[in-house]
C-alpha cells in the first residue's frame, strides 16, 4: 500500500474513554429496497470498472486504467458478497478472470513489496476458495502466507509483522490486524495448529503494542528505530483488529477478545465520525477513501455475533444503519450508482476504484444484514 495522506489529524488522536449511551438524534430513516439497492452498486462496480484483461481500472468509465494490487482484492470481495447474497451465476466467472488478471498485472506474481497487500488479497482468495473449493485459490494462500509471516522480525519493536519488505522497522496495524485474521480463518478452514498460534502472536503482539486499552483506539503504527507510535486511529485498522478479535474469541471462547472487539468498535463510532451526521468520516481520497468499507465489512462479523453485549448491539446496529441510509440516499450520483470519499454527498464526476469499493461494501453489507 502506498503512503497516505491524513486528513484531520488532530480529530483522529486518542481523546477519552468512550461511553456506550448514544445521545445523537438519528435522521428518519427512508424505505429502501436494499436487495436492490446492492444490485445496482455492485453492477455499477463492475459495468464502470471491469477491465476484460481480468481486473478493476482505478477509475471509473475508463477515467484511469491504472492497475493497484490491493484495491482489487476489495472489489473482488464485494462481487463475493453479491454472489453469497443472491446466488447468481452470473459473477462467478469474474472469479477465474480476476485470479489471473491480477496476478499477470502484479508482475507474473501474487508477491508483493507490502505484506499487507498480499494479506488483503490473500485473505480474498481465502474467500473464492470457500465459495467454490477450487483448490487453486486454497494453494494461491498458502503461498502468500508463507511470505507474509515472513515478514515478522523479533529485532524491532519485540515483534510485528513488518509493513514492506524493505522498511523491516515500521510495524503497522494494517499488517498485523490482517494477517491475525488471516491466520484465525486458515486455522478454522484446515484444523492446521500453526495457523492458531499464529494468530494468536501477532494478536497479542498489537494488542499490546497499538492497541489503547482504555479508550478502544487502535493506533496505527509504530517506528521500530525510534519505539514511536503513530496515535494515528483509522477505521480500516480498527476493523481487522475488531474482526480477528471476534474470529479468535470464536475459536477459544475466551470472552476477553469479545472485549476487545466491542472497545474497538465503539471506538470507532466515538471518533472516527463526521458528527454532523453521525457517519464514518471522509478520511479522504486514494487508499483512505477505501478505509470505511472495510471497517464496515468486519463490523457486520460484529452484528452477527449472538452474545454481542445488548447496550452495544443497540448502539451499533443503529449507527451500522444510519451509514448505509445515508450512504445509498446521500452518497452517490442515482444515474451512474458511483460513490465518492464522502458518504454524505455524492462524487462529482468520475470517481476512483477505492471510495466505488468502499460504498458498494457498505451496500452489500446492509443487504446482507437484512436478508
């Protein structure tokens, strides 16, 4: 992943602890057909971004042709979710299309310089697997994880899954949070013990290293020269920290990663919003704009949880709502479906393939939650 821009830095550092009591007065919410509302965005994703040589342009309508390996792995999840939510054949032959497209664009490899990245896209062949149990996608993962939990070094900052193979000192919770969740799901698919132990290192090591006890927050890197952490707070990294925590706690019945997770998520709806609306925040354009939807993907694992504590389970499913009604209404342009960095208003003109991504997650997510 390339470095990004941040955007209001002083509203993302770590504040207070936060409250479960939700005193913001909700919008009425409108009547939405969300099966259909799903459809069409991820049809708009794919009819404005599809490239016949197996990928997602960057831009829309041919707006850049552009080829970035870790936003296609999103895209391709939410043709997954169109797919387990409706049954439709139709996109399944994106699914052999974009697993070789991607690979002949990322240079005749899976391998990547970002751990990272290949954790994204591993943790989404993890998926095709599951959904069509050809083996090839099964064998494409091992193959990355071997990579990436190569990337974890002892000699800075006592552990971690470094953030690119040439910066073996920046330890960030876009590497660990993923690869945890990565290895919880390779545990639970083969029964593989490594996997668990695995996931379990590099949960604790975040947790210990990036994670705010007190407060949720999950920060988002440390400096393995300097021992200084970024208290930089993203949705993206709170959702995988949030996900593996539920994932593992799935596993073990430890209550504690339940914990976690809640923190995490509440969190996130404490400080990561735009509270004129009470939505995620526009975090900005490029890989941030993509940010959002992948913290939403992880928190629906969250809403799904059946011993979810019930103050929590009210105020999330609440605001999980409010996002997407405000997102479908507000956030993108009705004749094209395309969406922008922000959900509150829609793009103007093109947009680029990470904020599409991000909303037609977010769609993809309410529809599924309602069915």
């Amino acid at each position: 992943m390339k470095i990004f821009s941040i955007l209001l830095i002083g509203s993302l550092f770590v504040c207070s602890c936060s409250k479960i009591t939700d005193d913001y007065r909700y919008e009425q919410p409108q009547a939405v057909d969300w099966t259909a509302a799903a459809n069409n965005s991820t049809n708009a994703l794919i009819t404005q971004f599809w490239n016949n040589d197996g990928y997602f342009n960057y831009g829309s309508n041919g707006s850049d042709k552009g080829f970035q390996y870790w936003p296609n792995a999103h895209a391709m999840d939410v043709l997954i979710d169109a797919y387990i939510r409706t049954g439709n054949d139709t996109y399944k032959p994106y699914f052999d299309k974009w697993f070789t497209g991607v690979k002949a664009k990322n240079g005749g490899t899976y391998l990547n310089v970002f751990y990272d990245d290949m954790e994204w896209n591993a943790l989404t062949m993890l998926r095709l697997y599951q959904v069509t149990k050809d083996e090839k996608y099964l064998t494409a993962v091992k193959t990355l994880w071997t990579d990436i939990i190569a990337g974890w070094n002892d000699t800075y900052a006592g552990g971690g899954v470094a953030w690119m193979k040439t910066q073996p000192y920046s330890k960030n919770a876009c590497s660990n949070g993923p690869a945890s969740l990565l290895a919880i799901r390779l545990f639970a698919l083969t029964k593989e013990e490594n996997y668990k132990q695995w996931a379990l290192k590099i949960y604790e090591w975040q947790k210990n290293t990036l994670f705010e006890r007190v407060s949720g927050a999950v920060y988002d890197n440390i400096n393995g020269n300097t021992n200084v952490i970024s208290q930089v707070a993203l949705t993206y990294n709170q959702g995988t920290f949030m996900a593996s925590a539920v994932e593992i706690y799935r596993v073990t019945g430890d209550k504690a990663y339940l914990n976690d997770a809640q923190k995490a998520a509440n969190y996130t709806l404490t400080k990561c919003i735009d509270s004129s609306n009470n939505i995620l925040r526009n975090e900005g354009t490029g890989d941030n704009a993509l940010f959002k939807g992948i913290f939403m993907r992880y928190f629906l694992i969250l809403l799904q949880q059946s011993d979810l504590n019930e103050a929590y389970r009210v105020k999330f499913e609440t605001f999980f709502n409010n996002n997407a009604q405000i997102a479908w209404t507000k956030g993108n342009y009705p004749k094209t479906v395309l969406f922008g960095p922000s959900w509150n208003e829609p793009p103007l003109g093109e947009t680029q393939l990470t904020a599409q991504t991000s909303g037609c997650m977010m769609i993809e997510a309410k529809a599924a939650f309602k069915k």
